[in-house]
C-alpha cells in the first residue's frame, strides 16, 4: 500500500516511534520515516523540510509539552502536512480536546494494523479518522464535561513541573 514516501514521528518513547517507523516502511510502504522525541528538534526538522506532503504520527503526552500545543505551529509550517495524533490518551476529555483541533486522525496505540491502513484510506478521501476504540469511548462520553484548550494545559503542565521540582519537607525529628 504507497500512500506517501515522507512520514514523522514525534513520541517521546523511543522504542515506539522506531517500531511504529518500522511498520509504516514495512507495511505501508512508505520511504522515508524520521522520529523525535524531542518537540523542538521536530520543529526544527519541519522548517528544514519545507511544504511537501508530510504524514505527521503526533503523541499526546510529550515532557514538556503536549501535541496540541505543537499543532498549530506545524500547521503554520507546513499546512499540507497530514497530522494523525498515535497516543496511549483513553481520557474522553483528552480525545474530546484532541478532536476540537481538528487533526486529520486519531489512533490509539493499541489499535491493530487494519485500522492504520482503515486511517490511510480515510486521509487519501479528505474524512477525519478516529480508531475504534476511541469511537467507543467518546460514545459514552458526557459531553457537558468541559475540555482544556491547549494554552490551559500548557499552564497546568507548568505547574506540575513547579509543584514537582518542590522538596519535600524535612520531618523535624
């Protein structure tokens, strides 16, 4: 199945992204699949490689940072680039806020192969893509749950990194 010769991966698991590189050339035959794990080496990379068609494998939850934050910047670079969010995320809030910035898919890490190439086909038609499972968990999702815009997760990861970085109090004994 040729579907395009250039794919990224931006994952901050290293054995994920070289597997998941693995497949897209072994199964889905595509050329060439460079993986990051770091965001601004990716960026980097991105400016480099100009406004050719692009597939774009995005993981959520990045260190510091998340993949809604980087999405707007790779659009702003390279908007013919096809941005498919491969996240371990089962959070219906997640998925929900994941989808209001409107990637072209949505798979889950444990999806199987079909739905890749399911993702591929989708993509090649102009039709968003959500893998099953996540179909399956947003159709019991309250909806009046609010979600978090990317500038809002960005402060609460901030304050994560902060509140983490805090010694812990001495006992006074």
């Amino acid at each position: 199945m040729k579907t395009t010769s250039h794919a990224v991966i931006l994952d901050d698991q290293k054995i994920v992204a070289f597997s998941f590189a693995l497949l897209l050339k072994r199964e889905c035959g595509i050329e060439l699949v460079q993986s990051f794990s770091q965001g601004s080496e990716f960026l980097q990379f991105l400016r480099a490689f100009g406004k050719q068609e692009l597939f774009i494998f995005l993981d959520y939850y990045l260190p510091n940072e998340n993949g809604l934050s980087l999405l707007t910047e790779i659009r702003r670079i390279n908007g013919d680039a096809k941005v498919i969010f491969l996240t371990g995320a089962t959070a219906p809030a997640v998925i929900s806020s994941i989808l209001q910035y409107r990637p072209e898919a949505v798979l889950s890490k444990s999806c199987e192969l079909s739905e890749v190439f399911a993702c591929f086909e989708a993509i090649k038609k102009k039709e968003l893509y959500i893998c099953s499972e996540f179909e399956r968990i947003l159709s019991t999702y309250d909806k009046k749950i609010k979600t978090f815009t990317p500038r809002e997760i960005e402060v609460l990861q901030y304050f994560r990194r902060a509140i983490a970085s805090l010694k812990p109090l001495q006992e006074p004994f």
